[in-house]
C-alpha cells in the first residue's frame, strides 16, 4: 500500500462533474447504545455497547467555476443525487458513492484571490466504498 497525495480528485454529483473540487472531506458516523445492567460490584459494572443508526457528510472545497451551475442549483431545489469521489485520477477503481442532499453552499467572493465555492452534503442511506485494488 502506497501513500497517496490527492492533488487531483474528482467529484460528481447527480451525473455532473463538479469541476474545481480540489479538497475532499467524507465523515462516518455511528452512534452507539448504550445499556447499563445492574451490577452489585462496581468492579464488575461494565456497560454493554451496540452500535446502532450510522450517518455520514461529505465536504467538498475548491474554486468557483462560472461553467457549472450544478452545486448552486441543487442546493436551491433540494436535489437528491448520487455523489462520487474519487480520492486520485491516478486509480479511477477506487471510490466512495451514495445518495446525498447539498445541504450548505459556501461561495466566498473577494477582490485579491480566486474565488470559491464549498459544499457539505448529507448522505441519504448507505455511503460504499470501492477498493479494486
């Protein structure tokens, strides 16, 4: 296994490239119950743990690009779509898809330095992984 440097990552959502996304963030949750049974020693009280509903987000940063209008949009008509991230161009077999929601669309605009645009997405049922290494 090789360490990998992620200059060149790639995203899609809802079928459309989202150009300029040059910094990825993909965060799984899963909570975790909790029971307590009783016990008469304090050595022996041990709590019982089982991990229940999972959730996960995505966090995507980069440059505004005036070519593609997908981030924006879907973020204004609460579009449901299929993202994909692709940690390297370099192996196109290994990625990350599922079902998510643009939920929050940071365009940060300013006179000294490109202009951006993040995204966070909720993901919407299972997040998988693709490992064809």
């Amino acid at each position: 296994m090789a360490k990998v440097v992620c200059i060149d990552s790639l995203a899609y959502f809802a079928g459309n490239v989202l150009p300029e996304r040059n910094e990825a963030s993909i965060s799984w949750d899963t909570d975790i119950a909790e029971a307590r049974p009783f016990k008469a020693s304090a050595a022996q009280a041990f709590a019982d743990k089982t991990p229940t509903w999972k959730s996960w987000s995505v966090s995507l940063d980069g440059f505004y690009d005036d070519s593609s209008d997908t981030v924006v949009s879907a973020a204004i008509n609460n579009t449901r779509g299929m993202i994909i991230i692709y940690p390297t161009r370099a192996n196109m077999t290994n990625y990350w898809y599922g079902y998510a929601y643009l939920t929050n669309v940071e365009h940060g605009i300013n006179s000294e330095d490109y202009s951006t645009l993040s995204v966070e997405a909720e993901g919407d049922g299972t997040l998988t992984w693709i490992n064809n290494a």
